[in-house]
C-alpha cells in the first residue's frame, strides 16, 4: 500500500486534494490567528493545559513531561510561541498547498496536530493527522502536481550531480 501511496498516479491526484485540503486549513488557522484584532496570545491556552492537563480513566495525568515541559519552558516564552504556532501554521499550509517539500510540510502539521492534542484540544486535530499522514507516507509522488515535481527534476539534474561519484569514470592513463 505504501509503494501504491509513493508510485500511483491515481494516489497523487487523491493526495493532490487531501493536500491543498489540509494545506487551506493550516493557511487559514494561520492567518486567522496573525489578522485577529486582538492578536493571537496561546498564554491562556498554555496556562489552561498546564492547569487541566489530560488525565486518565484512574485520574492520572497521562503526558506528566509535556506538562511539565509546557510549564517550565514554553509558558515562559509566551511572546516567541505566539509568532512559533501562527508562522508554522502559515508555512505548512503554503507547502501544502503549493506542493513544495511537501511531505516537510505535512511533517510541521504533524508535529502542531501532537502538540495540541498532548495539551488537550480535539478539534481537528485527529483528522488533519490521518491525512498528513497519507501526505507524508505519500512523500514525493504528493507533491507531484506541485512544485516539487519542478523542483526535484531541478534539484536532481544539478544539485545532486556533485554527489554522484563514479570512480570509472575517472582518467585511467595515471
């Protein structure tokens, strides 16, 4: 399933979609956050992680280092996070869409859906993983009709030419 997801062309129209799919919802969260006229400020979302962490059918907290991680390091760089999640937000949407490095930018998305879960929001977040993780099992053949497409004809004609050592080819009359 795996080779069909990296090698159909069926699998990159269906990722073509899921990815500019995904990607607008990143873009819009993203952008949602940086034109709000309040401005975006995940202090009190941190505090209310840290304060209500997500427990355990036995009332235990189940993620006790990434609360203690939230507390200690993230709540007191507040001011940096809240420029971190809107421009993250923003550029995996962008390399969604656009179908630049695409699978990095289902990796940023990934990465933001396990964050936010750790702290306790549902939401979307179960959905926007199951698909980055069809995007980024899919890996170059999602990013097919996109610019990685260019990009990698480009990259592997020139760029990666000066890594192809092929010691036959050197002068043999030494």
């Amino acid at each position: 399933m795996v080779k069909w997801f990296q090698q159909s062309t069926i699998a990159s129209v269906i990722l073509l979609v899921i990815r500019v799919y995904l990607g607008y919802g990143w873009l819009m969260s993203g952008i949602a956050k940086v034109t709000s006229p309040k401005g975006f400020n995940a202090g009190g979302f941190l505090h209310h992680a840290v304060q209500q962490p997500v427990m355990g059918t036995d009332g235990s907290v189940q993620y006790p280092l990434f609360t203690s991680f939230l507390e200690h390091v993230v709540i007191p760089m507040t001011p940096t996070i809240n420029v971190i999640i809107p421009a993250f937000e923003i550029i995996a949407g962008l390399l969604l869409i656009l179908g630049l490095f695409t699978p990095v930018g289902a990796l940023i998305g990934l990465v933001l859906n396990f964050l936010f879960l750790f702290a306790g929001t549902v939401s979307v977040n179960p959905l926007y993983i199951l698909i980055g993780f069809f995007i980024f099992v899919g890996g170059y053949n999602s990013g097919f009709f996109g610019v990685d497409r260019f990009l990698k004809s480009l990259l592997s004609k020139k760029f990666f030419s000066i890594f192809n050592y092929h010691p036959e080819a050197k002068d043999k009359s030494i």
